[in-house]
C-alpha cells in the first residue's frame, strides 16, 4: 500500500545559469565641424548604457551603447576640448546557456578602452566588452513534511528542521531621475561641461505591504570649462528613493537592489546665465532580488517494525547561508608624475574584476584600482598620470560558501600635490555576496508490503552493544528494527542527549 505523505510546495527561484561574455568593438570617428582640431588626445573615458534586453528559449540577447568621451588639446589654442560619440553593441549567448529561465540580470562594463589619432580630424577607438549573464528559473520547490500511517501499520519517522533561505521574488523597475547641482557661488560658471563620473549606493529597503521602499546616494563628480577657459570641478551626493512593487512579498524579506544606468542627460541650465546650475536626468534599470528566511520540515527517512518497506528519495539542495555584506579598505597612494604640477584638475578611479582565493576559512579578495589624474603642468599643459594599485580584503567565512564580489569607489578621490607626485586618497568597498547550499535527501514516496508480517523469528530479542562514534539513536533503532522510544525507556535515559558512547546500551527487540 502507498503511504500517505504530506508534502510542500513554495514558489522559489534558483539560478539557472551564469555566463561570462566578452567582445571587441571599433570605431573610426569624425571630428564634427564646430569642435577645433586635435592636437593631442589627453584622456578617454567610458560608459555602458544597456537599452534592452531579452530572453527567449535560453538564449539572451542585450543591446547597448558605449558613451564615449575624448578630451583633448585643440590645435592652436589653449584649454581643454571635448568630443563625444556613442558605439553601439550588441550580446548574443547561445540557444543553450541559459535553458528554462525567465528572467535575466545583465551587467556590462568596458575592460578596456582606448582612443588614438589618425588625423587631427578623425580617431580611432578600441573598446573591449565584459558581460556578466545569470539567468533564473522560477521552480517550485517541494519536498514532504510528514506522512500519516495508522497505528497498526507501526511506521517510524524521521523528521529534521533545515534553515532555508528562498529566493522568493524577482522585480524590475525603469525610472527617471532628475535634479541640479549647484556650482560654488565663488567659482566662475561653467561655459561646457567636458566630463562626469556618476556612481549609485543603495543605504535602506524595506519592505511594507506589497511595495519595497528603496533609498540611496547617487554620486556625481563634474569636470568643466569656464568662459574663460579654465577648468573647473565639483563634486554632488543627490539622494534618492524609489518604490517598487512585490506583490505578495513577506514583509521582512531581504532586498538586494542592483541598479545600472541606461542613460544620462547632464546639461547647464539654459535659464542660468552664469552657468551655475548643472541640470542632471539619469535613467536607471533596477532589479530587486527578495530572499526569505525560513525554517523547513524534512521527511528525511522512514521504516516500519511491523512491514517490509520500500521508498524513493529525492535530493535537495536548500540554500542554508546567504549574506550581503560591504568591506572598505581606505587606500593612500602616490602618483609619480616627474614633472612639477601646477594644479589638479580631475580625479578618478576605477575598480576592476575582483579575484577569491581561498585559505580554509579564510576568503582574501583582491581587486586592481585604477586611478587617474588630470593636472597643468607649470606651463599649464593638461597632463594625465595613471597607475594601478592593489586593493584587498579578508573575511570569514564558511569553507564551502560561494562568493560573488564587486569592487566600487564610492566616494570622491582626494588628492595633494606633494613633492614625490600627487597625493590620492580614497575608499575601496567590497560588495560581497556570499551563499552556500547543503545537501539533503527528502523522502518522496514509500509503499508497505502488508500482505507479510516482517519475520522476525530469528533475530536476538535483546542486544547488548556500544554505540558508533557516529551513530545516532535513529540508526540504532532502524537497525535492529526497534524505535527510539523503546531505546530510551530500556535504558532509563530522557533524550538523546543523554546517550552514552563508551557504555553499553540495552536495545530491545519489537516484535510484530
């Protein structure tokens, strides 16, 4: 006869797939009529705006741009030009790689870029593509609770508590954000901006009802040119908050939020005829990604001291560890420029892919910083002095976790001019990723032979032996066709706990 199980099921999502793509795109472009010509190219920087993306039958297909900025020295003048002009990309997986997912979180990011001159009216440009793909599957997931058996079929059970973190939410969100940031009144306006770094924190979420709240910091640092042709920089933190729906979320639940930019718009303000208000529009694609906490009830093994029992067991694998955690490291360096600077006009810095090492339980993350400074020279020629320097950190963690990290400069670079070079300081965070999964087996159906009583005749109606160093009473009771009950009672013992492992123990034979 089949036994009765009492089964669960909850709606999860389980990573389906991850997938790493790289490409190398070029561009030959034209310097437009209205902008001098170049005398030499000064510095060239980068950003990914992803416009789309897709997922059919396991295939992902992206498509975007990379905003590109040149500055240069025009020829024949002073000061700082600057030429921009987009190349467009496209991202194709194969039909295999992500096989029965629904949704898709997508990141892009130029590993490399580079502009030279062909000609004081046209240059070229080489940009190299990383692009990290993780597909989800929505699956559910279920196992058996419990079974029900009626007294006389004399069925023992086994029943383990297993901590479970649920991905339980996936949710997406396009909005808009606009605001201006103000220029010193002591500085003189701004005639064009020339370049801008533009980063994102998420600092709060919460959940309440079927809405997520979400709030952050976007970070904006300005470099521009003055009617006069000086350059000049300024720095915003411009706070924003969001709310997002998830129908059906349990307040509580965790939120990671990854937000990528899809487009920027920063304008000086037309009605400000002293250049001071910078107008900034940022579009934004937000994934919110809900993990809950809970405790689950595994039917993890059966037996019957009165029949022959047959069952099926199937493998889980439960998510038993999740933690998003941030780690700065705060970093002084020097840039070595040989030469003598004047003054320093720009600023930036740059993380690349972060590397996991692992020494027991001991992670070390590692990540290169690129950092970048734009100065005059006493002549005051714009400069550029770049250099890399290791960041790292170390963390605890358990052996057999996963660890996805991502190294960003959150906060604006600080620099010195001194007399090796320029003085940088700045902050390094870690966002880190950790999760580990175990491994169990969930009984999944079980039929009893009624039709025979177990025989029994030959087996001792008493044994007398130690426990094994890593026996349980569970193993003990099953072996000898016994229950846990009986066990305890022979022995005078109240619980588990209380089980003797150099002593000998009485383990009475149950009859059928």
């Amino acid at each position: 006869m089949e036994l009765e199980l009492q089964k669960t099921s909850l709606d999860t999502y389980e990573t389906g797939g991850e997938l790493t793509l790289t490409q190398e795109e070029t561009a030959e472009t034209i310097v437009p009529d209205y902008c001098p010509d170049i005398a030499r190219i000064i510095e060239t920087d980068g950003k990914v705006y992803l416009h789309s993306r897709e997922l059919r039958d396991g295939k992902a297909e992206l498509s975007g741009t990379v905003r590109v900025t040149v500055l240069y020295t025009p020829d024949g003048e002073g000061g700082v030009r600057t030429l921009e002009f987009a190349i467009p990309f496209s991202v194709e997986s194969d039909g295999r790689s992500l096989p029965g997912c629904q949704y898709l979180a997508a990141e892009t990011e130029p590993e490399f870029l580079e502009a030279r001159m062909l000609n004081p009216r046209k240059i070229f440009t080489h940009c190299k593509l990383v692009t990290r793909l993780t597909g989800y599957q929505r699956r559910p997931f279920s196992f058996c609770t419990d079974v029900a058996a009626e007294e006389r079929l004399r069925v023992e059970k086994k029943q383990e508590t297993q901590h479970a973190i649920l991905l339980t939410h996936i949710a997406e969100k396009d909005f808009t954000f606009t605001e201006e940031v103000n220029l010193s009144p002591g500085r003189e306006g701004a005639a064009e901006l020339l370049t801008n770094q533009i980063s994102s924190t998420v600092t709060e979420t919460k959940i309440v009802g079927s809405k997520l709240i979400f709030k952050g910091i976007f970070s904006i640092s300005l470099l521009y040119r003055t009617a006069s042709g000086e350059c000049g920089s300024t720095t915003a933190e411009l706070p924003f908050s969001q709310i997002m729906e998830v129908e059906g979320a349990v307040e509580g639940s965790d939120a990671s939020l990854q937000l990528q930019l899809t487009g920027t718009d920063l304008q000086i303000d037309g009605d400000d005829p002293e250049g001071r208000q910078i107008a900034v529009t940022l579009y934004i694609h937000a994934t919110a990604l809900l993990r809950e906490e809970q405790d689950l009830t595994l039917l993890s093994d059966l037996y019957s001291t009165a029949y022959d029992m047959t069952y099926e067991a199937a493998p889980l694998s439960i998510t038993s560890f999740c933690e998003f955690m941030t780690r700065r490291q705060t970093l002084r360096e020097v840039l070595e420029i040989g030469v003598v600077a004047e003054s320093i006009l720009a600023l930036s810095a740059n993380c690349g892919a972060v590397s996991v090492s692992r020494e027991g339980k001991t992670a070390i993350l590692r990540t290169g910083v690129s950092v970048r400074a734009m100065y005059l020279d006493e002549g005051g020629v714009p400069l550029l002095a770049e250099r890399t320097f290791d960041a790292s950190c170390q963390l605890e963690l358990p052996e057999d976790c996963r660890i996805n990290a991502k190294a960003v400069c959150p906060e604006e670079i600080q620099g010195t001019l001194g007399d090796r070079g320029i003085e940088v300081r700045f902050a390094v965070d870690f966002r880190i990723e950790a999760a580990e999964q175990v491994k169990k087996v969930c009984i999944s159906a079980a039929k009893l032979d009624t039709e025979a009583v177990k025989d029994t005749a030959g087996a001792p109606s008493l044994v007398l032996r130690c426990m094994g160093k890593q026996e349980t009473a569970w193993d003990l009771a099953k072996k000898y066709n016994t229950t846990i009950a009986a066990i305890f009672s022979a022995n005078q013992l109240e619980g588990e706990e209380e089980l003797p492992r150099e002593k000998l123990l009485l383990i009475p034979r149950q009859r059928a």
